[in-house]
C-alpha cells in the first residue's frame, strides 16, 4: 500500500471521514508544537542549536494550522479523488502534500522559509491526514485486491 489502494474500497471514505481526519491533523499539529517548542525551552543554553531547532519547529508546528487550514480541505478533496483512482498510497499522499504545499506556500513563504523546510511541513502533514483518515475509515484505505502486471502470454 505504498502508491495504491483499492479503488472500490475506497468509496466508503466519506467526504464527513475527511473533514474530521482534517481537524484531528490539525489538532496533532497544535499538540506536537507545544512539545516541541517546550522541550526546546528545556534547553537552558538559548545558544544550543538543538534548542534553537526545537523552538524552531515547535514555532512552526505550532501555527501550521492558522496557514494551512485551506492547503488541508485542497488537499483532502484531490485525496479523495486519488483514493477514488486508487492512488491513495501513504507514500503517494505524502508526496500530494509536499507538491501542493510547494505550490501553494512557496510564493509567500520562499524568502522566509527554506523551501526543504515547506517540503518537510507538507509532506509531514499529508502523512498525517492519512493516518488519520485510514483510523477513522479502516476499511477504505486497504491494499489493491490485485495488482496487474503487464506480463507476456507463455
């Protein structure tokens, strides 16, 4: 289930599934800058670059929800429809979210942000929308019920 997923199966996903995979994506993302940023405060030494990085991410974890409410419902909609096509693999979810973070937060963000760091955040979040969906939705997001191969007639 890398790339693909059974089309059919697929059906079962309500756009309801998506919506609450949407705000529980959003929630993880609050709850895991709050770790983040605390435990770079943990660091006594500011100057460390492990806190720096923690505080950092933490910052950014943190107020990802406030920036990308609407990359996430664009985002939930073409999975649907990929999972729909069968293409509702993890690994192809998370590379949805990287392109469509890339190209929807690259033009504002390109000069303050490293745009491996926005790679990083949307691929991340995609991950997790799909986590999530495929916990609320077990079975639409199961492996194809067969793979066809383009093998030669003996």
């Amino acid at each position: 289930m890398l790339w693909r997923n059974d089309a059919s199966a697929a059906q079962t996903i309500r756009k309801r599934d998506a919506f609450l995979a949407v705000l529980g994506t959003m929630a993880f993302s609050n709850v895991l800058g709050v770790i983040l940023f605390l435990l770079g405060g943990l660091q006594r030494d500011l100057g460390s670059i492990l806190g720096r990085y923690l505080t950092g991410f933490g910052g950014l974890f943190f107020v990802s929800p406030l920036l990308s409410w609407y990359g996430l419902i664009v985002g939930s909609i073409l999975f649907l429809i990929a999972a729909r096509w069968g293409f509702g693999g993890w690994l192809s979810t998370l590379l949805l979210g990287m392109v469509l973070t890339f190209i929807l937060y690259s033009p504002f963000f390109s000069q303050d942000i490293h745009p491996t760091i926005i790679l990083f955040f949307g691929g991340t979040t995609a991950f997790v929308f799909w986590i999530f969906v495929r916990t609320i939705c077990k079975r639409g997001l199961i492996p194809p019920s067969r793979m066809e191969l383009p093998l030669e007639p003996n």
